[in-house]
C-alpha cells in the first residue's frame, strides 16, 4: 500500500495541482520567516544581458550589468550600515542569469547572506546564479506563485530593460498598487533610451486610461546615484496605506 502524500504519480498529476500550489506557499514562507525576509527591493531585468566589451572610441548600449552590480553593491551597503539586522533590505530578484546574477554580484561584494533569488523552472535561459546561497534560493514552478511572492516582500522596484517577464512582473507590480492589492512603493525604470518610447505612459493618462496618480511613483533613470537616491528617498517616505 502506498500513502497518498507518498504517491509520487498522483503528486505529479493534474489531481494534485492544488496540493503543489499549496506547497509553493506554505514552503517558501516558512523559509523565508525562518532566514528573517520581511522586506526587499526587487531587481528585475532580462537574463540575457551580458557584460559588455566595446571597442576603444565606440559608444554602444549602456553596460547594464556593471550598472545593475554596482547598484546593489550600494543598496547592500546602505543597508547594512543603516539599519538593524532585523529590519535590513534584502536584495531580491528571480535568481537566474543576466541582470539578476548582476545584482546578485554586487550584493555579494557586501554580504551574500542579502541576496535572494525567486528562481523559476524553464526549458532554457534559467538557472541559479553562483551568488545566491543554497538556503536563500528558491524554485518556482508557477509564475504567479514566484510574482506573489515578489510582491510580498517587495517595499521598492528597480527595473532593468528587459523583455516579456520584465514586462510582466513590472505591469504585475503596477497592477497590484494600482487597485490597492499592494501599497504603493517606489519604481525605477534604469535606462531611459530603452524604456522612453517603449511604453508611454502619458498616452495613457491623456487617453484616461490611468490617472495621473498611477504613474506618480514612476521614474525613469540613467546613473546609479539617480536610482539610488529614488530608492532610498522612497522607502524613507512615510508609508502609505493600501486603497483598500
């Protein structure tokens, strides 16, 4: 006889879904309870930025990896000089290549034991950073349990460019302050030639679409001391309740 939470063909069928989704809850938030995340600010980006090597004399695309290390280098020392081991920020993102693993670089030159990442399983392009700490790593099988638990912790966003998980975890983050599911926080868009033009925002409060209110949290950057002063003056801004 086998027991049923045993039964690996049943856990792994379509009858079990619910229990799996359960367990990608129940599992992860008791190790985050247990390693003390309460709060974060979440880097998002596309895992197929690489450090980049121009020619001498050539301009080319802003070196957003280098840009992304060393913003949560700045993050990560902030934190640790600013405030108490318990309510310190994590240095959040979803754990893979790319800007992600830039981030997850630059905390790790502070404190690796900030760094924690939302992995998620796919047939390609993801896989753990070798900055992440075993126990601080997390595997994802259902992108809206991995956005949920973004949100959860997340108290500040920077996003890089990126493509359509960047896009989707941005408007995600969006959506939810904006119907009050989530406080408002500050967002950061880092690298105004990728994001000016690609979603225009003004066309939607012109169109009354939004409100001007939806976006006020938005700003669009290009340094690191730009985003990190957003950042930092944002979370220092007293907190506003959720909507509803």
């Amino acid at each position: 006889m086998t027991k049923a939470y045993t039964n690996q063909d049943f856990l792994l069928g379509d009858e079990a879904r619910s229990v799996r989704i359960l367990c990608e809850y129940l599992e992860p938030k008791a190790r985050l309870e247990a390693a003390g995340v309460k709060r974060a600010i979440i880097m998002f980006g596309s895992a197929r930025t690489r450090r980049l090597q121009p020619a001498p004399g050539k301009t080319s695309t802003p070196d957003y990896y280098a840009l992304a290390a060393d913003l949560a280098e700045r993050f990560a020392r902030w934190t640790l000089d600013s405030h108490a081991p318990d309510e310190r920020y994590f240095l959040c993102t979803g754990g893979g290549p790319g800007i992600m693993e830039a981030a997850h670089e630059g905390g790790a030159r502070v404190d690796r034991n900030l760094n924690i990442g939302f992995n998620i399983s796919l047939p390609f392009e993801q896989h753990l950073n070798p900055f992440v700490k075993e126990d601080h790593s997390f595997e994802f099988h259902y992108f809206f349990m991995r956005k949920f638990w973004f949100m959860n912790v997340a108290e500040a966003f920077v996003v890089f460019p990126g493509g359509f998980g960047t896009l989707d975890e941005l408007f995600e983050a969006l959506t939810l302050t904006q119907t009050g599911k989530a406080r408002p926080m500050p967002v950061v868009l880092f690298g105004r030639e990728f994001w000016d033009g690609l979603v225009n925002f003004d066309r939607l409060v012109e169109r009354g679409l939004i409100s001007r209110a939806d976006v006020d949290a938005l700003l669009m950057v290009d340094t690191v001391d730009q985003a990190f002063e957003a950042i930092t003056q944002g979370l220092a801004a007293p907190k506003r309740p959720r909507r509803t």
